[in-house]
C-alpha cells in the first residue's frame, strides 16, 4: 500500500515539475536586454537571424529579422510601453509588447532595446504568459495578479489530484480484492480500502457544491 502511494506521488511530482510546455525554453530569443548575451543558448551568426540566441545554432536559419531590427522601452508614466521602433511589419516582425511590460519602473524601462519577433514566436525569455498576468508552467498559466483566480486554479488542480488519487486506490483496493485468494484478511482489507476510496471521492465532490454553496452563493465570496 506504501509502495503505491509513493509511486503515486512521485509521478504527480514529476508530472508538475519536469514537464513543460513547448514554448518555454525552446527556439529562438531575443538577447539579455541588459547585457546584450545569450544567457542560454548560442548566438547567431551573421545571416539569418543575425542578433538573435538560439537553442542550436542550426536554429538560427528559421529565423528572418532583416537588419536585425529592434525596438525600445519608454516609461508612460505608469506603465512600460513600446517606444520607438524601426520594425517592419512588410517583413512579418512586429514590437514584442511583453517584453517592456517586465520593467515596473522608469529607471529599469528607459532605453531597454528588444528585438523585433514575429507574431505568434515563442520567446524563452520570457516566462511570463496573458500579457504578464501569470507564469508558465508544465500545469499551465498560473494567474499571479489576481487572488482570486489564483486560489480558483490552485483548488482545480487538487481537486483533479485528489480524484486521481481516490482512482487509484479504487483500482489497487479491487486488485487486493481479486488476488486475496481466501484470505479473509487481505479481503477485509481490500474491502475497507475500496469503502474509504470511494466515500472519500464522494465527500470531495459534494464539497465542491458546498464550497460553492456556502462560501459564493451565501457569503458572497470571490464576487466582484
């Protein structure tokens, strides 16, 4: 029972921590803006995509940035925004916003040069993802600026391992069941383990209806 449980537990763990999302930490990026360097990577040569940091040098061909074109920071007072640019959209390669919206104040935005990618690229530079509202990760965007909806998404996500959980003790406890060969203990066991299983999946979904219930409709909570 031990040995399953860890199983269990270590490919959840693997699950969250080692897997990631294609568009994190693969293709090509624009340099640090504060050193210039590839702070990952390899930097491309002359040619195509001259300017740029690439996981492989082979890499580098796939991107176009004509005149390695760039961009700059300007504070708007409150916010970091696109300032001066010499982009060329004929060529497909337009500002990347998110990338001055990093930088919370004047003396960090002013004079930060990115350069120009094409809509829809990835850039591994940045891991921040909804306009850097949230953070990418191998479980997907989690919301950081939002309370609320961070608590939403930590709540999904155990509630999905806790029924994955109760699954799996369901399928072990039938396997006790099966191979208990007449022995009443092992039987009794087995058919405790599955009770538990199952009333513990039941109180974790009536609970969200509880939750909901109780803590929205009632009290009026997370309500705008």
């Amino acid at each position: 029972m031990k040995k399953v449980l860890l199983v269990s537990a270590l490919f959840l763990l693997a699950l969250v921590f080692f897997l990631h999302p294609g568009n994190v930490g693969a293709g090509c990026f624009p340099p640090n803006p504060n050193t210039g360097l590839c702070d990952s990577g390899a930097a491309c040569p002359p040619g195509s995509g001259f300017g740029f940091c690439c996981d492989n040098i082979s890499e580098c061909g796939g991107v176009v940035n004509p005149g390695n074109q760039q961009f700059g920071c300007s504070w708007s007072g409150s916010s970091c925004v696109v300032g001066v640019s010499n982009c060329d959209p004929t060529t497909g390669y337009l500002p990347d916003p998110s990338f001055c919206a990093k930088f919370s104040s004047a003396a960090s935005c002013n004079g930060k040069m990115g350069s120009c990618i094409a809509p829809g690229s990835p850039n591994a530079n940045d891991p921040t993802c909804k306009n850097g509202t949230g953070i990418n990760t191998a479980i997907g965007c989690i919301p950081i600026t939002d309370p609320n909806l961070f608590i939403g998404f930590i709540l999904r996500w155990a509630i999905g391992i806790g029924g994955g959980i109760a699954f799996l003790l369901i399928v072990y406890s039938a396997f006790m069941i099966m191979t208990s060969q007449g022995n009443p203990e092992r039987l009794k066991a087995g058919q405790e383990l599955l009770t538990s299983a199952i009333a513990g999946l039941i109180m974790l979904i009536f609970s969200v209806f509880i939750l909901n219930i109780i803590g929205v409709n009632i009290l009026g909570i997370f309500k705008q």
